[in-house]
C-alpha cells in the first residue's frame, strides 16, 4: 500500500542480494537498514515506487515490519530529466552561493509541493497528502 499511489504490486522476480563483487545488493540493504534505524515510514522517489514490492518481500521473509511508503512525483529538469546531484544539478550549496536565502529554498519546496509560501506553522497545517502533486515538478531555476 502506497499513501499517494493506493494499492500497488508487482512481480517479485529472482533479485541480486549480493553483488559480483561482494557488496550487499540495494534491495536488500534498504530493508535491513531500515529496520535497524526503527523506519517506519518511507518518503521517496516515485522512480523508486516498482522496487517497492521487492522490498516488502524481504522485509516479510525477514520477519521486519514493512514500512509505509509514499512515493512523490520527481524535480526534473526543463527536458523532463531528473535532477541529481551526480548528474550537476543544482545543490543547495550552489543556491546559497547564488544569494538565494534559506527561506527562498523552503518556499520554492512549498510550491512544488502546492502549499502556501511562508512560515512552516501554515504549510503544515494546510498539507495533506491526498493533495500533493501527482506528475513531476519542472525545476527551473529559483
């Protein structure tokens, strides 16, 4: 179950739990991480949302609890690409030494997420789930 995108399956196919080379495979490193840290609520990348499944699985076979999950819609680019950070997009870093304020950041989050610009009291009172934006938030410069 998805908080945003409702009921949600998917094939649950043979899965890489140890890499070639030795290193523990994703899927099963974000279980057991988060089940060591006590997560039990995910907010991520709706990119990520087809992996969710797998996870659940393991985390069922585990015996770990499965979190609830939320997958919001990606900052893309004006070509629809997703903004990453090992792609060169833009980090908060290189928006601070633009001059763009902290509140200038908070406030361009609270757009993409449809709340209302200003003090964080308000934002979080007028949120609610059900109405965040379901297709990506195109990014263009603050």
């Amino acid at each position: 179950q998805d908080v945003l995108h409702g009921e949600f399956t998917g094939v649950v196919d043979d899965l890489v739990l140890r890499r070639n080379d030795g290193v523990t495979a994703y899927n099963l490193a974000v279980v057991v991480d988060d089940a060591a840290q006590s997560i039990d609520q995910v907010v991520r990348g709706d990119d990520l949302l087809p992996s969710t499944p797998r996870q659940a699985f393991l985390a069922s076979l585990l015996n770990i609890p499965v979190p609830a999950y939320a997958h919001v819609p990606l900052v893309v680019n004006s070509d629809g690409v997703r903004l990453a950070k090992r792609d060169g997009a833009v980090t908060l870093a290189d928006l601070s030494n633009a001059g763009v304020s902290a509140a200038a950041v908070r406030n361009l989050i609270l757009q993409s997420l449809k709340l209302p610009a200003g003090p964080l009291e308000e934002a979080l009172a007028a949120f609610q789930p059900a109405n965040l934006p379901r297709e990506p938030w195109v990014w263009s410069g603050p």
